[in-house]
C-alpha cells in the first residue's frame, strides 16, 4: 500500500469480500505485520496467521460481503488511519440471506500502519494492528429496517427529536437555579472556537462531559456555531442553547461525570476531528467506594472557520456513536468483564484461529484433488 486514502479502503474490501481463498491468504500475507494483532469485542489473536483464520472464517459464513465507506482519516503523526464504514452481510447459517434480507453493520475500525521492513518494498506500507469496533444499537435502529418492523426508522426521525427537546429543557431548567451558571442575558462569551484544535480539544472535551455548568455553558458558547447540532442515537438538538441543556440532562441524572480521552484524530484540513474516549458516570445510586461506571463514545466533529475576527474554527456538528455493548462487556460487568477480557476473547480468537485456517486446508486439499482429478481424465482422453 502507498495511499492510505485510496489503498486502505480497497484493501479492506478484498480482504473481506472475495471468494478467492488463496488470493485472501495472500492478500493479508502482503500487507498485515506477522505479529499483527486484532482486537474485537468478540475475539482477540495476536499474529498474522490467527488473524487470517479469522478473515477465513468469516468469508466462508458469508455468501456475500459489500463496504460502503463513510470516512477514511489517516493520522499519519501517530501511524495509524481510522475508517468509519457500513459492512453489509449475508451470512449463511441465518435466515435473514434467504429473505432477501442483508445485514447492515455500522463499524469503527483503526488500523496502525508502518513502512514495510522489506527493503525490496520499503515505499509500502503495512498493517500492525486492527481494531474493529461495531456500533450494535445504531446499526439495529438505523440501518435494518425490517429487523426493527419498521419502528427504527419512526423513532430516528421522530421520537428522537422529541427526546432532544425534553432533555434540553430539563437540563436548562433544572441548572437555571445553579449559583455557577452564568446570566444568560448578560455578557455571553466570545465566539472564538478553537485555535489549536489538538491542544484544546482535551480541555473542550472535559468540560462537555465532566465539567461544571458553567464551563459547559463558556464551552457552548464559545466551541459551538450559532445553529449547531447535536446528534446521538437517543435524542437530537440543534442550537447552542439546546446543546448545553443536553449536557446539563447528563449530568442532572448521575451525581458525578467525567471524561478520558483515548485517541484524538484530525482530518485533513482540520474539518473534521474524531476523539475516542470513555465517559465515566456515578449515578446517584452508586455507593462512594464503587468505581465508575463507563461508556465508550467515538466522537466526530464537523468545523468551520469561526466568523468572528479571530481565526479559529467552531464545531457546526457534534456526533456521539456510543459503544454501548463494548463498554458493558468489557467495562461494566466486575469481575466477569475483566476474564472475558484477558481469557474468553482469547480463547475465542484461537477457535476462530483453528477454524479459519482448517477451512483453508480444507479448500486447499479439495482443489489438489479437483486438479489430479482433472489431469487424470485428461491423460485418459
């Protein structure tokens, strides 16, 4: 690979749809690290050949395999590139595949990248890691329609603007009262944005999720355009005013919020930053000594120039796709969370490991056969 904008995403189609068993195997051969890991919510191998097993095995539950891409991002400064896309899938042992019915699976995926050691190809590059993370909630709503007998569609377009705007005005009523909040009607920050968008996105971030009324209001009024939107799979607002109550709502329903930032990306020309983070929460019933709860959120930002006379950029939209399944398993469940971590993914990724490559011998033993078979009726013609 030399273009991770172009080459990412063809790579990744062939790896996942093709039919070509060898030409998979040697695809992944070329372009992933031998100890290249992958990391998913259901499994966890730790070099190249486990990680082909698995692309074996899913090729081979799947009658079809299609990608649409939504976003690809390289973040060349930390060696990685972020892929947003829609995997669409027919896989066999359903029913859906016989309905006519895909399945549409709405995904995150980050994969590291490095120059390729192999001094014949030092201009490529290769894969060290990949990281698939699957929107579960959002692709059942949004994009599989029949699955949800319709009501995904009717609650995205009507139910969750109405839920915006109950939780904006909570928010803002209940705060309203607060000693820190501000007067509204007084002097309003300046809208400014952001002037060093990697330096000042931790601080932005903290203050959105963690921080007090008061540095959620400066951070709305300053960050955000006039007519801005907020949108989760839950609810949607629009204005700086309805953002700040939706905030407010989150930290009016839990005793204590906060924020860890994990990656932050910036896309070209700063027009779009992607932040990964996990957003701590005590509800009110928690006890002291009990440690946090959490929600894994990847964050995208749509910017544009702030016009005001200073030259920042100010957030036009603000899109939250929450992690809900992932941050239960893997965060959330005590204990339990911590041994499917460490042991059940990856015994899991090993089965998946013995599975895939057990099906290429198979394929591999099945075409020796068809082709001594093939020279032997030929020899007899």
């Amino acid at each position: 690979m030399r273009s991770l904008e172009q080459d990412v995403p063809r790579t990744i189609s062939r790896v996942l749809s093709t039919h070509d068993w060898q030409g998979r195997k040697e695809l992944i051969d070329k372009v992933f690290k031998e100890d290249a890991k992958f990391w998913h919510l259901f499994f966890q191998t730790v070099n190249r050949k486990e990680l082909f097993g698995v692309y074996q095995m899913w090729g081979a539950y799947n009658f079809k395999i299609d990608v649409d891409y939504t976003r690809v991002v390289p973040d060349r400064k930390n060696h990685r590139v972020v892929v947003d896309l829609i995997e669409t899938i027919n896989v066999w042992w359903t029913i859906f595949p016989y309905l006519g019915i895909p399945i549409h699976l709405n995904m995150h995926v980050v994969l590291g990248v490095e120059a390729n050691p192999d001094p014949a190809t030092r201009n490529e590059l290769i894969f060290t890691y990949q990281e698939d993370h699957i929107f579960w909630v959002e692709s059942y709503l949004a994009l599989n329609p029949v699955l949800t007998l319709g009501l995904g569609p009717f609650f995205l377009e009507h139910l969750r603007p109405l839920a915006g705007s109950a939780y904006a005005t909570i928010g803002n009523l209940v705060y309203s009262k607060y000693h820190d909040t501000p007067d509204r009607q007084g002097n309003r920050p300046i809208l400014n944005g952001f002037t060093n968008i990697e330096g000042s996105i931790q601080t932005a971030i903290q203050a959105a999720y963690g921080g007090s009324p008061k540095a959620k209001w400066e951070h709305t009024q300053k960050m955000y355009s006039e007519n801005a939107e907020f949108w989760h799979p839950l609810f949607i607002v629009k204005g700086r005013e309805n953002i700040f109550g939706a905030h407010m709502f989150w930290s009016c329903i839990n005793r204590k919020t906060n924020a860890r930032v994990k990656r932050i990306v910036l896309g070209e020309r700063d027009n779009i930053v992607m932040v990964d983070l996990e957003q701590q929460y005590w509800p009110y019933l928690w006890l002291p000594g009990w440690p946090p709860l959490a929600i894994w959120v990847h964050v995208i930002l749509t910017l544009e120039d702030a016009r005001t006379t200073r030259a920042g950029k100010v957030i036009t939209k603000h899109e939250d796709h929450v992690l809900w399944l992932e941050s239960l398993v893997l965060r959330n469940l005590g204990p339990f969370s911590r041994f499917y971590d460490s042991t059940i993914r990856r015994c899991i990724g090993i089965f998946f490991c013995w599975l895939g490559n057990l099906i290429y011998e198979a394929l591999a033993w099945c075409s020796e056969v068809v082709r001594r078979l093939s020279a032997i009726c030929r020899d007899e013609l």
